[in-house]
C-alpha cells in the first residue's frame, strides 16, 4: 500500500539527515461524512425482501441440481451463478457438479470439438483447484502447430480461450500460445461486434475474470446476462437481489466503521496522511464479500487503515530521528511509552494500540482473541520493513534488486492482511496452524507478494524494483525495467495458479486461506493496474466504490 507521490527533494546541507522532514500533497476524501447516513432504516434488510430471496434460491438451488452434470446448460449455468456473485449460495451443488466434470474430463474433453465448451470446462475446473491437462486445445491448432484461423470467426470462443489462458501454470506453452492468439484477435475484433460482446472484450482484455474482483464482476455481468436472451429470469432476480441485500450490508458496516474513523481524528490530527477510510473498507470487502464475514470486514477494514496511516509515516512524513524513536515503540507495543513520541506519533500509536485492543475485545465474541497475537506480530514486521526503507531513503543508498526484494516483499502487507483476514474468518476453519502455515511463507504467499510489490512499484517514485533495475543493469531504460518486472509478475501469476491447483481440492480450510491470498492478489491487480487508484481515488476508484456501495440494482 505504499504511496506513489513524489516526496519534495531535500538539502542536508544545513540539517542533519535525521532531523529531515519529507513533505507531499494528497487530495482529502472524496466521501467526507457520506455513508454515516446509512447508520438507520436504510440498511433495514425488510422481512419480505428475506422471504422472497429464500424462494428464489430455493428454485435456482432446484434448477442447478436439474441440470444434467455432463451439459453445456450446467457448465452455462455455473459460470453464470458465479459470475453473478451469488455462487456462495451453492457452495455443495457446483462442487459435486464439478468433481462430476473432473471424473469425466478425458472422455468430453477429447470428444468435445468446440472451443468455446472445451475453454468453459477447463478453466470452471482449474478454478475450482482441479488439475485438468491443458492439451485438449490442442485439437484446435493445425499442422504448422499455431492456431487454427477459422477460429477467428468465433468470438465467444475465442472470449472463452483467452479466459481459460490466464488460469496457466510454468511450461504450458499451448496456454502461452493461446492467450496471445486470443488477445490479438479479441483486440481486432473489438470495433465488428454488438455493443455488448464489445463491452465484455474489452473488459476482459483490461482485467480477466481471474485477477478481477467478484462484486466488480457481479455488478457488470449482471447488466450483460440480462441482454443474453438465453438468460434464465429467475436466476437473474435472485442476484439482483442478493446484490441489493448485500449492499446494505456494506452500508451499515461501513458507516460503523466511519464513526471510528471520525472518532479517532486522523484528518486533523494527521493531516499529512491519506484519507482514504472507504477505499480500505472496499479492500477489505474484496477480500471476502460475504454476508458471514461481517466481523472480519469491519476488523479488516481498520487494520488496512492503520496500515495506509503509518506507510505514510515511515514513507514521507517522519524524520529518520522520528522513526527510530517509533520503531522501538512498535517493538515494545506498550501504552507506558506513548509519552516518549512525539504528539503526531503519539496520537497515532495510543489510536494504533487501541484498535488491537478492540479487534481482541470484537473477536473474543467468536472465541478467536487468542489469535490475535499473530497479527500484532505481523504489524511489527511490517514496521520494520518500512523502517529499513525509510533508511535506505535517507542515506540514497540503491540496494540490489535481490537485497530490495527481501524487504519489499514483506513490506507489500501481505501477510499483515492475510493475518488480519484469518482472524475475522467465523467458526474452527481458521485455528492457531492457519497462522503457522502463513507463518511458513507459502509459495503462494511469496507469489502473491510479488504481484503486491512489483504492480506497487511501476508506479513508485522513490526506491523502487524499476529503480533497482536500472541501478544494477546500467544503461537499462525505463521501458526495459518495466517490461521486466511485467515479466516477473506474469510469472508470479503462473506460481499462484500453481499452488492453487492441488489433485484433490478437499482441504477445505486451506483451501479457503489461499482464496483469501488470492483475493488480496485480485484487488492489488485492480488498484495498481494502470494508475495508483488507492492513493488518486477521486476518478476510477470512486466510480467502482459507488457502483458496489451506492447504485442498488433496479429490479422490475
């Protein structure tokens, strides 16, 4: 979540280095006081409203076991679902549908000539962690061993081709091969189709549905499944009510956790420091949106906002003398030395100490305070990697972009969130070996916090991997360092789907860590993609907030 704002330059000449203070200009919030209104009847889920989402379920749950296991409706049918974000609903229903697809994967999908069937079914199973062999598009290329040309003519397939493609792992060059092969003809067939195949191209071409976020995905298929003529109505009212009834949720969350935010005064206290309260509630919605996951939202949310405030702490406001002084606080985590900072300092580590108190005191209604350690542990070992930053700036020394990494990586707040987000989860799935399995540095933890760090750093102006780059290869331009690290954060993606893939996905707790990694991945994808839209949010970060948060569905 490092800022992107290039810090003022400054003279040592008359100063010493420790007593230096960086200073930047960030734009205040864009939502100010909105969503305390939502603290009232307007988030009041009605009784009917329940009534009717109960039978609308009760007939999409009917009609999904109807379907025929070995159909294109059913595969038609469960993409849809997901895509409309109300698949948690039918948790049980796809998976015993699917491991139905798996078992009988070698004889359809050698049997199956379409492209469009042959893509769907691949990538449903790769990810849902079934590993499915990738040569079944291999029928599809012609005896010069590229892709069959005719295909050209067959956009959905093609749409599906380039959709399946991103699920691809190390050394699956037919995948390499077909998401090049799809993305040119997608890109050149944009301009010749409907207005809504055109719509759905060029959304996949900008983010596809893998390193997408689910409501973003929910709230645009939804407008594209009602224009399919083929679109089953009472699945589509059902989501559109789902939606709704979900978005009042976030409200009355998000205006709970607007009050805290308000409380605690951060705008004029630190008035240095991004305001940036809704933007992190909507990182922590996509890290997990559903209902159940109440609690783990609103804790989430504050521990993302803690994060940003002290980012830019160690990243552009505090004297080196400053920070070393903050460090040794972070490390004792003690209310006894609050009067050994400075009042800004001061201010932010009691505000600090007292979320982790109140995070504890939340989770102790679900039995779940005793982890909480686990994340205090890991909010020190972000410190210190900011820390180590910060002194690298001081001193203008440029590490190597393998010494860079080692601190970079951790300070991408993976963990930190991963953490956080393992504490809010409800129930026994998340225990005291959840923590320790994270604690071992998973390699699609590693991968995860590669994507953070690199999609972070093209847009960093300080010390940065494209920085680093350039220092240790000289001579290297700009354009060669980011072609580079594109290259590496491609190749993280293949280490995720990865790890991701597991012969029999039954392991369903870990099963659910790694989707919250996964997550975490999917919406640092979204915020870093082309611009810092966490750090600029009055444009394209806003727009998507009010389309989650603000704009219900219009239901007929």
């Amino acid at each position: 979540m490092n800022n992107h704002a290039s810090a003022a330059p400054f003279s040592t000449k008359s100063v010493g280095i420790e007593n230096i203070r960086r200073s930047v200009t960030y734009h205040p919030t864009v939502w100010g006081d909105y969503f305390l209104v939502y603290n009232s009847h307007l988030t009041d889920i009605l009784p009917n409203e329940e009534q009717e989402c109960q039978i609308l379920r009760e007939e999409v749950k009917k009609l999904l076991v109807a379907t025929p296991d070995d159909s294109l409706l059913k595969l038609d049918l469960i993409d849809a679902i997901q895509r409309l974000g109300v698949g948690y609903h039918f948790v049980t229903e796809i998976e015993k549908s699917l491991k139905y697809v798996y078992d009988t994967y070698e004889i359809y999908g050698k049997q199956d000539n379409a492209l469009y069937t042959t893509a769907l079914r691949f990538r449903l199973l790769r990810q849902h962690g079934y590993f499915v062999s990738c040569d079944v598009f291999d029928k599809f290329k012609i005896c010069e061993g590229k892709f069959d040309e005719s295909l050209i003519s067959n956009v959905q397939g093609l749409l599906s081709l380039y959709e399946a493609a991103q699920f691809r792992v190390h050394g699956e060059e037919i995948l390499e091969e077909a998401l090049d092969f799809s993305a040119t003809q997608l890109n050149s067939l944009v301009v010749h189709v409907s207005n809504s195949l055109s719509t759905q191209i060029k959304e996949a071409l900008e983010i596809p549905i893998h390193k997408t976020v689910a409501r973003l995905v929910a709230k645009k298929f939804l407008s594209i499944y009602q224009q399919d003529e083929s679109h089953n109505d009472t699945l589509l009212n059902f989501a559109k009510l789902d939606f709704n009834l979900l978005q009042k949720t976030y409200q009355k969350e998000l205006s709970e956790v607007t009050r805290w935010w308000k409380a605690i005064e951060f705008e004029n206290k630190l008035p240095f420091a991004r305001d940036r309260l809704v933007e992190c509630y909507f990182w922590a919605l996509n890290i997990y949106f559903e209902p159940q996951y109440s609690v783990g939202r609103k804790v989430l949310t504050k521990v993302i906002a803690m994060i940003s405030i002290i980012d830019d702490i160690f990243d552009i406001y505090g004297t080196l003398e400053e920070l070393t002084i903050f460090m040794d606080a972070i490390e004792r985590w003690d209310f006894s030395v609050i009067d050994q900072l400075p009042p800004y300092l001061q201010h932010y580590y009691k505000a600090l100490l007292d979320v982790y108190v109140e995070i504890e005191e939340e989770l102790g209604k679900t039995e779940k305070s005793n982890l909480v350690h686990y994340v205090i542990e890991e909010k020190k070992r972000l410190a210190r990697t900011y820390f180590q930053e910060a002194k690298w700036v001081y001193s203008g020394y440029i590490p190597s972009l393998e010494e860079y990494m080692k601190v970079g990586m951790p300070s991408s707040t993976y963990i930190l969130m991963s953490a956080a987000a393992f504490a809010g989860i409800n129930g026994e799935l998340v225990s005291k070996e959840a923590f320790e399995w994270l604690a071992s540095d998973p390699l699609i933890l590693q991968a995860s916090e590669i994507i953070g760090r690199l999609m972070n750093d093209l847009f960093e102006q300080k010390i940065s991997a494209v920085g680093c780059y350039m220092n240790q290869n000289k001579g290297a331009s700009k354009e060669e360092a980011f072609a580079e690290i594109q290259k590496l954060v491609r190749n993280a993606w293949k280490d995720v789907n990865h790890e991701w893939l597991r012969p029999s996905p039954t392991a369903v707790p870990i099963a659910l860590l790694m989707q919250v990694i996964v997550n975490i991945s999917c919406i640092t994808h979204l915020m870093y993609k082309d611009i810092d839209v966490y750090t600029n949010s009055e444009a394209n970060l806003k727009d998507m907030i009010t389309l989650i948060l603000i704009q219900p569905v219009t239901i007929s």
